[in-house]
C-alpha cells in the first residue's frame, strides 16, 4: 500500500497547509479526529471478556475494539 502524497511548500507564517495535507495522509477513512473516546461499561467489557481494571478510557475503548 502506498500512502505517500506530495506536502505543499512549508510556510514559516502558515503551518496550515502541511498540517491539512498530513492529515489527509493519515485519516484514510475520512471521518476526521475523534471528539471524544467512549465511555464503554465495565460490564460489557467483561461480557467481551476484555476487561482490565489498569485500562484508562482511551486504551479500554481500543481493547474493546479490537475485540469486536
């Protein structure tokens, strides 16, 4: 798979323009950043048997994911 993608001429006064670029690259599903993680409940993660009481929110949500 090839990702690569020419990145317009950096600007010393305006990022922008890379930051969108490098963006484009890297969300290839187009939906955009994620405004918030879920909140997904201890029981259902055990019901997946996911369940690891050290995970924080994001990395619960990534376990359970996964799983799926």
């Amino acid at each position: 798979m090839d990702i690569t993608a020419p990145l317009p001429p950096v600007g010393a006064d305006d990022p922008t323009p890379v930051v969108d670029a490098a963006r484009a690259v890297l969300d290839l599903s187009g939906l955009g950043p994620i405004e918030r993680v879920p909140l997904i409940p201890e029981a259902v993660r055990r019901r997946h048997r996911v369940f690891v009481p050290a995970d924080h929110r994001f990395k619960a949500a990534a376990r359970f994911m996964q799983a799926l």
